[in-house]
C-alpha cells in the first residue's frame, strides 16, 4: 500500500502540531497509541493505511516553526517534556512541506491550494485535507452556494463568494483529494460543494469534533431516552482557554456550536429541551478546557431528580489522535471510489454530515462495520 | 389475556409501595408513564400484560399498612401529596392480599411460602415473584448449594442452607411462579436452583436494579473503550439514607454490591479497573441517594484527563418502574415457557444473570429483540 | 417593647409569603429557629424586637391569597404539607393589611404609598419596609437623582424619575419607616434619598440578600488571600427557576446581579479576577437554584489548581429568615435612632451600603458588635 | 540579623525537595512570592527572618539526591521544567548537610540527632526542626509519655518508647531547636515533650498541615453556623497518589487524620456531624490529590439543601511555601524566647497545638497579630 498525504489547514496550530509530533512518537515506538480509535483490535482487519504511511503538511497562516510550537506545548503541560526531541527531524520534514496560507479568496487563491496540493501530491498515492484551523462565524447564505454551476458562475465572475474553510474544501475536490472538517465551520456543507464531491468522486467527512461535553451527551442522552426517563433542562457551561476559547468567546462563533450541541440531545431524546450552553474563554486555562453539565430530569410520578458532570480534558490531545484517525479511514476511502458525504463517520463529529444514527453506540457500530466492510 | 400475579417481597418497602401506588395511578390516568421502560413506542408490538392486568400482593416482615407507608413516603418528597388520596382503594385491596414473612427457613417456611403464592395465583395467568427486599450479606458456600439432588437432600435432611432470598426462590419455582431479584442478594443464584428453574421450565432474572452509579458506568465506560482513552482509576462514593443506607453501611453487605459495581468496568474496559468504592449511610438522607464519581483518564501521549458526575435521585423512584417492567416481561417469558436465566433482561440488573452484553446500548438492544421477536 | 411594622414590597411573592408563615409558625412552636441568624446566642443580649413583636403588611401587584400562596409553595416543595393549616389564620391577618401596589409613579403614588404606611403604622412602635419584589432593570441615570433638592422639584413638576424600588424607599422615609433593599433594584440607593434619610433620621440597608453563590464568594476569596493563593479566574452559572429566573433571564436587569456579584471578588482578593457569571432561566427548576463555581488559581512556583463549588438551594428558605433578622435589626435601628446607611449589616447583602468589611467574617463580627454594642 | 537553619525531617521528600527549591528560585528572582503567607503586606512589619537567611538540612530514610528527586518532580508536573537547572548549585549545598536518618530508637538514636543538629546549627543563629516525613500510624499510649521524669527514667532503662516523630522532637529540644509537626504525627504532642519544650524554653507548632479538604471546611463550617443553617451530613471523599496516599490508605495511619477532620466540624459548628471521611490511594494520581465534599444542611423551616465542593491541589505546591511560613515563623518565635506550643500558629494546621480558634478567618488575625506585635 502506498502513502497517504495529509494536509493540514491550520497546519502549525496545537491540533495539528500534536498530531504530527505524536504520529512520529507512535512510529518510533516512544508513545503507545492511546486515544487512537483505528489502533483497537475492531479495526485490525481494516487495512487502513498505516501511521507509517502518512506524510504531514499543510497550510497556515502564521509561521512559526513547528519545533518551536512543540515547545511551546511542552510548556503548557500538553506534550511530555521528552517528546521533542526524538521526533524533531520529523517536525522538520513536515515543516518543510508546509505552504503560507493564500491571501484573500476567490479564483486566485483556489488556485494558488491547488498547486500546493497537486505539488504535495506528488508520488503519493492519495490526499485526505484536514481543515483544524479556528472556528470561523457562521457564513451567510449566498444564491451561488445552490449548485456547482451557479458557485463556477460566481467564481468566474471574480466574487468572492467561499468562506475560507469553504473554499479549501472546493480546492481539496479540484485537487483530487478527500476532505474533512474537524471544526464547525462551513467547509464541504454547501450543495455546490457536495455536488462537486460526487461529480469528482471524492469522500468528505465532518463537520466539529467531539471531545468532550457532545461526546459525553451522545452517550448519556440515549440512556435517558432508553430508560423513558424526561429530561426537562440539560443547561452547559464551558471554559476553554487557546486560541478556540477566544474564537469561540465571539458570540459569533459560537453560535454554530452551540446549536449542533442542542441538536445532539434533541436527536437522542425526540424532543427539544430547555437549557442554555456557555462558551467562556479563560485564558489562563491555555489548552485545556473544563465543561459542566447539568440536567434536570423527571422520573416516575414526576420525582425530579438532577445529573451533574464535570469534564476537564486537554483539546489537543483530545482531538489529535482522531485526526489521524480521520486521516486514515479518509485515506481508505478515497482509495475505495467513496463519492460524497460518509455519513459512517459520524462517531467522530458533533453535527455529522449524511444520515446516520445520533447516538454514540450506534455509530461506533456502523463505524465498525463501514471499516470492516 | 389473563392476569399476571405480582408478588413482592419485601411488600411494604418503599420500592413496593412506590410501585403498587404508580401502577394505580397510571391506570387512573393521574400520572404519566415516565420512568417505564416498556411503554415506549419500541416496545409497543411486544404484547406485554397490560398495567391494568397485574394484581400485587406479597410478603414482608413488618406489618405497616400500605396506606401508612404511603403516606410516609409523601412527607418524604418521594409521593405527590396528592397521589395517596385516589389510589387508597387500590392499596387496600394489595394489602389484603400481604402474607407475614414466615419466620425461620427450612421445608416448613418454603412450604407457607408456596402455599401463599398458590392461594395468590387462583385465577391468575401467571404470578412473577419480585425480591425488592433488604440486602442480604453475601451467602456462605455449602455443598448443598452445588445440585438440586444436594439441596433436596439437605432440606430434607431438616437443614437450613438457603438463605432468605434464594428460599423464595425455590418457593417460587416449585409454585410454578417466575423469579425477578431486584436486590444483590442471592436469589435464584445458585447451580440447584438454575437446576430447578430449567426443570420446572420457569424463567428468572437479577440481579441488583442498576438504577444510578452503575447505570452510567454502563454507558460511560464503553465511551472511554471506544475512544481509545485508557482509564487508570474509577472511584465512587454513594451516599444513602433511608433502609438500604443503613443495610449497606455494613461492610458485609455492601461488599457483593461493590464487586459487581467495580465487575461492570472490567467487563467494559477489558482489563481491571483501580479505584474504591464506597457506600455511606447518611440517614438525613431519607429515600434520596447521591454518587460521585470520579475517573481519571489517559489520553494521547499519556496526558492525565478526569470525568467526574453526580447523580441525584429517589431510589424509589428510580426501582418502581422497573419492578412494573420486569414482572410485565417476565410475565410474558411464563407465557411463552422460557425456562432458565434471561440474559435478555440485563439492561435492568448490575450484575446480569446469563451471558448477554455488558454495555448499556447493547443491552437495550437485546432487550428491545426479546420483547418484539 | 412594642410592636415592629413589616411592610414587605412584593407582599404575595415567595419569599414574603415564606417569611410570614414561617414567622407564624415558629410563634406557635411548630418550627425550628434553623435559618435565623438573630436567633443565636450571639444575639442573645441584643434586645431586638421579638418574633411575636412582628406584625405583617405589603403591596404587591398581583392578588393572589396568601392562603393560596402558601400552598403552592407547599406543591413546590418549598413549605411542609403540613404548615398552611395551623397558620391559615395569621396568612389571613396578614392578608386583610395588604394593599395593591399603586400604578404609575410619581407624587401620586408616593401619596398613596405614603397613606398606606401611615395607616399601617396606627398603633405599632416603627415600621420597616422590606422590599423583596422582583429585580428591576438597572436605573437610568437622571439629575434628579443628585440631591434631594432636584428630586423635590422634579417630582412637583410631575415628572417621573424614580423607578419603583426607589420610589417605595422615599415614601418610606417620608412616613418614618425604616428601609431594606433585599433585592439589587436602586431602593434608597440613590444620593437624593440618602440625603431625605439623613434628614428624616431614619435607618436603610441593602442591597442584594446575600443567599447563594455570593455567600460562598465571601467566605473562599478571603481564604485564598490569606494563604497567598493567585485566583486566576473565578467562573459562575446560576440556574434559576421561578419568578427571578424570568426576572434576570433578562440581560438587562441581570447585569446589576452580576456586577455586584464580581466586586466581592476583587473587594476581597484586591484586584479584578478574569471569569464570567451567567444567569440562566431554567422554569422547571421552580423556587430552586443551582450555583456551579469554577475558580482556577495559582499556588507556589506558578502550579495550576482548581476548586469547583455546587450549590443547591431553595431560594426562598434562604431569603425568608433573614428578611425576619433584617425587620428585627432594622426595628431596633428605628428605635435607637440611627440615620442613613448601616454599614454594619453588610452581612446580609452582595454589594452592601456604608463602608464596611468584605468579608464575611468580618461582617459577621461587626454585625454582633452592632447589635450588642 | 542572622541565619535560621530549617531541619527538614524527610528531606528528601516532595515537600521538602519543593520548599528548598522554591526557596532558591524565590531568592533568585525566578518565582513569584504567591503561596507564601508571609510575604503578604499583613506581614510587612514582622521583622521576620528573611528567605534569604534560611539554610538548609535535614535527615531522610532514602538517599536519592535532591537534585534527581526534582527532575522526578518536574516530570510530575509539580516543578517548572526551567526550574532545576537554575537552583542546582542551592540543592547541592542542602544536599552537602543532609545525614540519612538513624536507624532504630532510644537514646542512641536521639543522641545521633542531637549531634546532627548541633554541627549542622554551627554558625547559626537558631534551627527549626520541621517534619515533614510520612505520617505515623497513630501512637500507643504509655505511661512514659505521661512527664518528663518518667520518660528520661524509660529512655535512660533502654526503652523504645518514643516514635519516631516524637524521638525528633525531643532531639531538637535537647539540641536547643523549635519544632514544627507539618503531619498528623505524635511529633511534640506528649505531656513530657511540652514539658521538656517549657523546660528548655523552646517553641513547638503543629499537627498537621491544613491544604485542602480541612481548609475548606474552616472557612465553610463557620459560615454555616453563623447563618444559622443547620448542618445534618458532611461526607468526604479524597483521592491522592504519592508517598502519603500509599501510607494513609492504611487504616491505622489514616484514622488519625480522619479524626481531625472531622473534629474541626464540630469545633466550627458546635455539635458533632454525621458523615465519613474516605482516604483513597489512586496511584495514578502522582503527587495531585482530589477532595470531594457533600454538604446536606437544613434550612429554614426543615428545607433541605446541599452544597458540594471538589478541590483540586498538588500536594507539594500547597505544602512547601507554608513550611517555609513556619520555618521562619519559628525562627522568630526562637529569637523572641517564646516557650511551648505556639497557638497563635493555627492557620496552618488541621489540630492545631494550643487553645487557639477553630474558624480560619481568626485564626489569621491571630496570627498576624502575633507575627506583627
């Protein structure tokens, strides 16, 4: 089996730097494969590429170096302090495959992803685009985001019409490359753009990472609902320190991530529910983030009875191991002709694309069972 | 269809009562079905005894009236104030139907005990014996205990080698009555009276009604399986008042209930699990109970996470409905001549009888199956 | 000693209705002191106005009964089922001395407060008036509000620039009554009124009872200070039911709530601390609350550490009995004399008039120096 | 003014490895002055001895170098990893005056001490000896203990009958030292050791250093007795790692730090409190430990409520900036002269020596009052 790219926008933050230094770890034998969801004995028989096969790079619109944004997580207590290292001739090659984020959007920066991606493609066998950038605001409708044809009227006109994670997605499809979406932006969830994935046969996954409070929820939400038991208000509050707890502090922001976190329990329950959720940025928690649920729930009779959790966990260490993940059964994908959204990835992403099941069991199984297949 | 007999043991608990009280109440139209399993549309094709098709009565060891204990239990926010009043026939007409617990074991006990069920299931389809009684300690081994030939020939013998809940047991089989033990006492546990149960082609199920920390457990610790996330400690504390507080404070009986709570981690991790747990009788508590638990967390390249939840509930209200499920399903296994454990009914029980699955969703799953086959 | 006219502003709500009957009921003996701080043997020498020396009165917009009040307050789990019967006559005592609350603002219904309290106050020794309705949004600032001269004249060119709290605070002094602001509304806290108090030689406290979340704030900020710990931020969610959950859902009246309730913190730890506070209306939570408190601060050599705090309270069991110490306290001001703010009952409330100590320790010891002096 | 030698009984310990580090680092400019009591402006005018002024030694049982013991810690997450290579040269100088502990009892044993503080006391103006070592299973009664006469008598026959933490104070009074007990061990607490302490004009402080569970319950308890609420259960569940978790999930040993916790409840709120304290080893854990505490307290008219704390702390950091608090607390208390327990000394401990007060907030006025007299 040949190798996979993965090319990473937002390429020098904590996600992806974690994910490149830890697949170097895990290849050189000083990390076990914790949190690698692909590494369990389920997936042993689904000849996905391997750790070995995977060749980093990507875009970014800041540049410092990787090795020194692994120091830098070392610093807040996210990679081991022995981890740089061993691994730094790797963070160095993929330092060296990495490309400037291109200014503005439009016809000439698609341009200018396409040749960095045909160019990174080179002698490898296929690409999977992992966008891990920040959170962008919800993006406005637009007439051009109805069908392909309408988006390449648009576009020849010279407007400007893609959000950035958008237009990655456009430009990854041109390119011949799988896409995922680890954030809630809009990337591939435009009908153009889900047009232009199935006209170029190419899959795409997404959309939002879930590592912490939606995971938690797609697992406790089904036990209400199994045990009949009426969930009357699930209230969330969450602290996040980083570069996405600023982000997310802009009501903007959060405003498409707070929506796919309410949607979880209306899936899983059949019903909407009272509650708000909280997205706090507190800097001095750095990369780590800290979310407290509440729900109120009523049993037999009417007995009102409460749930509370507490979850405080590191985002990029949370999140890195599922964008290798990704990256693989991506990389499997493509190489199997999957066209369009792969709705089986839904295990990994709080507002999953396609059609599949809503709770965390479910999807485990029909993960499983795609991989397997 | 017929009737179904509901036996309690332990027939004037809170529990029981809650149950009896509800079931009126349901079939009075002045409470909702919330908190019971088999109402919901999944189980709707089930043709299960109707609420209104079960006839309570039972045995216990004091001798408060049903109207009392109700009235109790609405001072102590586990009734509605308003619930007693319309329901007061309906408890009436259960505690004509209550037997004392007979006094000491042996032939003669069993033999009151049968000749209780048997007068109770004139005119009954079936009768389903439900041990919602207090906690036993953990039973001392005795050869008897290994074959049902054994045990006849010690009971014969004059000897008293089961101890209370396993004597109901093999009351019931010999009555012709299915077997729920809703407690972690021993119940139907034993090879003699699986033995019995098989020969005498009658159902049984247990043990222990998982009705909060162990329920969680049961769906978040697949979660942590799943994702890969290597769980180093599981540690619980319960807080309890009211009568299984003060039963479980005594190291002796709490400590069957610790094992199958710590036996449902492994069983869903795959390894042993370290950790404590501990049960404290806080009498002010009254019916209302309180877990915390705390999980720490391994995650990628060995960064430490934790996961703490506290659950808040009316033990009452959390069993009753359950006891309604379970004599309806088990009702329903007399019926259709099931014979022997009932795997199936895991999904109510920390520490299953039979060989099914150990997590929460597989569990619904096979229950949902066996209902509707 | 005589008797001490209550006046509560808000006289149906439900902590006016909590405080009447549980005065009520502790007169005849059916309940315990638990709650109220004047009770205690510190308070033992204070010759304050005795629990039978109290004699109830208000205004209130809506005209529920009192009678009906208390038992929806014993739905809600708020009163013992058992209480409304054996003070139904005190509720309706108390009941034949309420008046609507006028409408409109301005010198006619100043006049109507103003004859109302007089009536009142036929009769009895002082009269304090405790409002406890609910929050009004912040108060706009006007020039009126600058001097009781500018008050004077704008009220007789008929204009209308009190909000309602402030407005029941200058009736209060001008009919010779003491004044509490038990809620974060502008009562007397306005330089125009102070003045008119001064002048008329009559007591005020407030404001914001002090009842949940912020009571812990002034006991753990002071804590961290003394032991030199570096609060890095100090998080909050308050979920609310019942009317003040309505009230302060509203972004508006909520920030007063919230401002004062991060003053305790930089007042106690001697700079401003980073962290939100959020109030969110939960209706199923009824007259219940829930304070989750995140504080992440920084021990020796820079280590990262966290408290978490939940509080769960009903809010009006915890508001009533100091509504009582505070009528007590304040009959006594009346009696001895005492003009303008008492610092010394700072106490009771989040952000407390006069200039005293932050801390609850201290406001506990100046508190009994006060009322012992 | 001159040095104060601080004697760190297991000197090699996480306590004590942190304190002469942190002590370094602080005099080197590299670390904030946070977790330190008395580098406070309450303390400003104390003419205490100065950080700089401090020289260290002390006796451990392992003989791990320090400079190896605070990589260790680095990798656990308790030191900074710039902080070692900057204070090396201070912890080979300790490490030059650390003399392995003597083995076995008696006279011997004490004479051994004696010589060790002596030497290392040359050139110094006073030594405090501070023990920081495990905490002791808890000490058998003898009637040596009982005075000084008695004890000499015993020790001078041959007999064992001193622990270890009592046979380090009795050296450091002989030797001319004050002696700190910063664990719950015997340390000074016997009749004839404050006899010899007055005798030899010595002070002596301690037990049991308060950086947690018992911190919190200091400033909590007294909050609830001052409002008068009515507390029915406090419950406690810790969780630590380290050297002190293994040694205090021994019964024995843990039972006397248990007591203390909940004697200062009692002591805040006047009456003894229903609930247990649970000591978990979690060896995960490392050097961070977790306190969870329910609250179940009564309100007004019987309400029932809660509170529910979880703290957060790494044992080391929350130890070490109050060793060097005591150590020249101490010095000071050498230099003035004063003899025998030092009650004033209370803030820092769970069952402080003395007749001092119970509530935190006291506790540090009487301490600063003294440093400041």
């Amino acid at each position: 089996m040949g190798k996979i790219g993965v090319w990473l926008i937002g390429a020098r933050g904590s996600v992806a730097t974690t994910a490149i230094a830890g697949a170097a770890a895990m290849r050189a034998g000083l990390a076990a494969r914790t949190g690698c969801v692909t590494e369990q004995p389920d997936f042993a028989g689904a000849e996905l590429p391997g750790l070995g096969d995977l060749v980093f790079g990507g875009h970014d619109v800041v540049d410092t170096p990787l090795v020194k944004r692994a120091e830098h997580l070392v610093a807040a207590g996210v990679l081991p302090a022995t981890l740089p290292g061993p691994v730094a001739a790797d963070l160095e090659a993929a330092e060296a495959r990495l490309r400037p984020a291109p200014d503005g959007g439009g016809r000439a920066a698609i341009d200018r992803v396409v040749a960095d991606l045909t160019a990174f493609g080179e002698g490898l066998d296929h690409v999977v685009v992992v966008n891990v950038s920040s959170t962008e605001p919800p993006c406005a409708p637009h007439p051009a985001h109805a069908s392909l044809t309408a988006l390449e009227a648009a576009l020849d006109a010279g407007e400007d019409v893609l959000p950035a994670s958008a237009l990655y997605a456009y430009a990854a499809f041109r390119a011949g490359c799988g896409f995922v979406d680890f954030t809630p932006s809009t990337g591939a969830r435009l009908p153009a753009l889900d047009e232009l994935a199935r006209e170029t046969g190419l899959p795409y996954a997404g959309r939002d990472g879930k590592t912490g409070e939606t995971l938690l929820r797609a697992v406790l939400a089904p036990m209400f609902a199994q045990r009949a038991l009426n969930v009357l208000a699930w209230s969330g509050t969450n602290l996040l320190g980083g570069g996405d707890g600023a982000t997310l502090a802009d009501p903007g922001a959060a405003s498409s991530k707070n929506a796919s976190k309410q949607q979880v329990l209306e899936q899983n329950l059949g019903h909407p529910v009272d509650g708000e959720v909280h997205i706090d940025y507190v800097p001095a928690l750095g990369d780590w983030k800290t979310a407290w649920d509440h729900v109120l729930f009523e049993g037999f009779l009417g007995t009102r009875m409460t749930l509370q959790l507490t979850w405080q966990g590191c985002d990029s260490a949370l999140a890195a191991p599922l964008v290798l993940d990704l990256a693989r059964l991506t990389g499997k994908a493509c190489r199997d002709g999957v066209a369009g959204p792969v709705a089986e990835f839904g295990f990994f992403f709080k507002d999953p694309v396609g059609d599949g099941p809503h709770d965390l069991a479910s999807q485990y199984a029909a993960l499983r069972e795609w991989a397997n297949r």
